[in-house]
C-alpha cells in the first residue's frame, strides 16, 4: 500500500457523480433488458428506467464540469483546442476547409481512462438523450424512426454498451490511479457494477410504486429481481474484501473503511435481503424499506470508496503497523520484537561487532 502519494481531494461532487451515473446506467441497461425479454405490460416500465437514464446523467455531467477547477475546458477532454482554434479561424462552420480541419480536432486516448470515460459519458448521454425522447413523443414522425426495427436495436445496443461501461469504469479509473486501496484490488470496477443493478433497481421499483406504473404483476417481476442483484452485490464485495489481503486490516483502522466496509455490507445487502425475506409483501413498506436501504447502502459504497485513500494517507503508515503482530506478542515469544517500532532494531549479527561510531 503506497502512503507516499497525493491526496485526489475529491468532494461530494465526484461522490454523488459516482452514484448517479450507475443509477443512470443501471435504469438504462434495465429499459433494454425489459424490452428484449419482458411482456407488452412492461412497457411502461421500460419507458419510466429510460426517463430516469438521461436526466440523471445530465446531472453527473453537470456535477464533473463543476469539480474542474476550469470547468469552461470540459471540452479539452473531447476536442484539440489548438486545432478546434485554426478551424474556427478557417471559418467553421461555413467553411468546407474548416470542417476538414476540425474533423482532425477529435481526440481520443483509448490507453487513458479519464478520456475513455469522457468519450463513453458522450455516447450514453445521446444515446440516453434519443431514448427520453422517445418515450416522450412516441407518436411524433420525428421520433417514429427510433422504433423502426434496426435502427431501435443499434440505438438498444450501443446504449446498452455504454450504460455497461459507464457503470463500471468509475471503479476501473480508481484502480488505474496510484492511491493506496484503489491500486491494491481490481475488484472496484466489478463492486460498483453489481451496486449500479441493485441500485437502478430500488429506483426504478420505488418510482413504480409511487406512480403506480405498469400492473402489479410486473412489478412484482421488478420486485423479485432485487433479490438477485443484492445476492450478486454480496458476491463481489466479499471478493473485493478478499482481494485486499493484507492491505484489508490498515482499512479497516480507518472511520472511512469501515463505512465501506460494514456499511456496504448492511445497507446495501444484509438489510434489503433480510427485509425481502421476513417481511416483503406482508407489509406494505417491506419492499420500498428494502429499496431505500439499498440505495443508501450505494451512496455508503461511493462515499467510503473514495474517501478511504485520502483518510489513510492522513494517518500514514502508522495506521499500517498498528496491525503488526509483533507489537502484540510478549517478549521472549518467538516472533516478537517490539523495540523495531521505536526505531531500536537490535543487532542480530553472529560476526564481530565493530567499534561504535
């Protein structure tokens, strides 16, 4: 674990983007799944997870362009400015010579994923953008195309992709930086995936609940699903947990792990489960109890997630050797040397030792 490295010093800003966005993947990836798989009364699900997707991702890009310092050159991440400036001079947009120009003006750094992921939140938003639309003017012959069979599946398709990859890549980017905990696992980008479905899940059933959308009896399919997100949340974060090894214990000393940690592990799971089993439809707040304890359970995940580093940089290595073993034997048991930890390290050498200097 790397405790000589900057503090990101990220705010609520990236956390709160972190959480939308698997919202907003999560309900866009459940739209196409309904529609491919689910009855004509779904529908109207299908139409309310799209209708989530695209504001919501409105907002996490509202929320990126306000971390930067210099939120005016967002585009910097997309376009050249020196070549979008000469093409600009060249008379763009009326100029053909200007478009030549600008069409070189594109960048795309597919080995960084700060640009990857800036490319991936363009396409899901128009993607996402079409798909509201949609749904909003169903009948309209400016919106009739998008039901037309090839060009709906493409649209199904390339949306479905991205909401995937946005959903996770947010855990691939921690894991690619250089902070302690996120360089020591690969399970960061799996764990917020799983969390997107449990989460866009809780919404979209929550929504369904308090609008009264679609029958009962697809939303007792939405319902039952819920279950089997939170069995595959469970799955990963005890992967996630494991793959830390022994960087696990200098987490757990922090306020911040143990948010990620235990936090995660029962609001996001344990509480939703336990509730979906002894309670669930006998009661009527069993299952919107559920939703709301696991999208809680989301925000905990993205809140400990990204704040742990920055907590165990404070603290330092220190917060590392307060798990030594050998600061808990007594002395004379094998494997005990307390005295390393206040800088006397004894000499152990059987040569002769030479004159002090």
């Amino acid at each position: 674990m790397n405790y000589y490295v900057e503090d990101p010093h990220w705010t609520w800003e990236i956390i709160a983007y972190f959480f939308l966005g698997g919202i907003a993947a999560g309900s866009y990836f459940l739209a196409v799944l309904i529609e491919w798989f689910g009855s004509d009364e779904d529908a109207e699900l299908a139409h309310i997870a799209y209708r989530i997707a695209f504001p919501l991702i409105v907002v996490c890009a509202l929320l990126l362009t306000i971390d930067l310092e210099q939120p005016t050159r967002f585009w910097h991440m997309l376009f050249k400015s020196e070549i979008v400036k000469q093409a600009l001079a060249e008379g763009f947009p009326f100029s053909a010579a200007a478009w030549s120009t600008m069409a070189h003006a594109v960048e795309f750094k597919y080995w960084s994923p700060m640009s990857v992921g800036s490319w991936g939140l363009v396409v899901f938003g128009a993607c996402s953008f079409v798909s509201f639309v949609a749904t909003l003017w169903p009948r309209h012959w400016w919106t009739s195309w998008v039901y037309a069979r090839w060009p709906h599946m493409v649209l199904q398709v390339v949306g479905c992709a991205a909401g995937f990859f946005i959903a996770s890549y947010t855990g691939a980017l921690l894991s690619a930086s250089n902070q302690p905990m996120w360089s020591d696992t690969v399970w960061l980008a799996p764990l917020f995936l799983a969390s997107a479905a449990s989460t866009s899940l809780a919404t979209l059933s929550l929504i369904a609940r308090w609008k009264n959308v679609g029958t009962p009896a697809a939303r007792e399919r939405l319902e039952a699903a819920e279950p089997l997100a939170l069995g595959l949340e469970l799955v990963v974060l005890g992967a996630f947990v494991a793959s830390l090894g022994d960087n696990l214990f200098p987490v757990l000393m922090t306020w911040r792990g143990r948010a990620l940690i235990f936090g995660t592990l029962l609001l996001s799971v344990l509480l939703p489960l336990l509730l979906h089993a002894h309670v669930g439809r006998r009661r009527a707040w069993g299952v919107p109890a559920a939703a709301v304890c696991a999208l809680l359970g989301g925000l905990v995940l993205r809140y400990g997630a990204v704040t742990t580093p920055g907590e165990l940089l404070r603290r330092g290595p220190a917060v590392a050797e307060s798990w030594a073993p050998e600061e808990h034997r007594p002395a004379g048991e094998p494997g005990a040397d307390t005295r390393n930890y206040r800088g006397e390290i004894p000499y152990r050498s059987k040569l002769p030792r030479g004159p002090e200097k």
